[in-house]
C-alpha cells in the first residue's frame, strides 16, 4: 500500500459499499458517459472524509481516441472522479446546498498509469470550508499505488 495515504485504507473494509449508484444519482449531477464515481465505500465524519472507486471499463467513450492499442484513463478524468467525490461528500453532508461548480485544481501529480480493467480508488480529505467555496485533497491508486495526487 502507498505511504503518506490522506486516510488510513488499511483499517477500512474496502469491499464495503457506503453508497450505490441511487445514492450518488440523488447528489452528483454528472451522469452517463461523464459520471466517473461508481460507489463510495466509505464516509468520514461529516463527509470531511471519503473514500470511493471507479471501475474503469473498456468501453468507456475515451478507449477508442485516448492512446489508440493502449488505452490509458485520462488525467483529466482521474480530476472529475475526485471532484465528483468531494461534491458527493459535501452535498451528502448537508453543509452546501445546490449547485456545486469545480473552479480549480492544483499541484495535479499523475504517478502511474490506468488503464480498462483497474479499479481506481479515490481518496477525498477536506481542507478548508467556507459556505461558498471549500478546498480538498484527492489522491488515486490503482493496486495500492499511488497513481495520482490534486
């Protein structure tokens, strides 16, 4: 498992499901070929926190066009699945309510590779709050390797 995880994944059942897809239909708008959050596996204390996972697919819309014989998860993707995340969390938790736009992202690190087949676990950590604007940091890993940072 990588070091310096926002969360401890060891001390969590990672085959749990915390909430389906009925449950982020009801909080995240993006949905069809855009959605990119399958399940949350699990929910920190006021949705501060949270852990979710993409299964990353071969026919997804990008297979085809995104390295055309190697196939690889597109960072900007890897973006929105955290986003999404961290907008299900927030709504989930009540404290922001409404619309919710995504307006930056920084020091996006991209340290592996994904590709159809893996499954791409997201970790969200809230940093800061505030009623119109709220700042987290999102990690991904595929097989326990930290594969993205944001």
């Amino acid at each position: 498992m990588a070091n310096n995880l926002l969360i401890d994944l060891s001390k969590l059942d990672m085959t749990a499901t915390a909430a389906g897809k009925a449950e982020i239909d009801a909080l995240v708008l993006q949905v069809g070929a855009m959605r990119q959050l399958d399940e949350v596996i699990w929910i920190g204390e006021m949705g501060m926190s949270g852990v979710g996972r993409k299964f990353v697919r071969e026919d997804e819309f990008w297979v085809p066009c995104h390295i055309p014989g190697r196939p690889l998860y597109p960072g900007v993707l890897m973006i929105e699945a955290a986003a999404q995340l961290c907008s299900f969390l927030m709504t989930g938790s009540g404290r922001i309510k409404g619309f919710l736009g995504f307006t930056r992202c920084d020091e996006a690190v991209f340290r592996g590779q994904v590709v159809p087949g893996d499954t791409f676990i997201i970790i969200a950590k809230e940093i800061s709050f505030k009623p119109r604007r709220f700042i987290s940091k999102t990690q991904g890993l595929v097989n326990g390797k930290l594969v993205f940072e944001a």
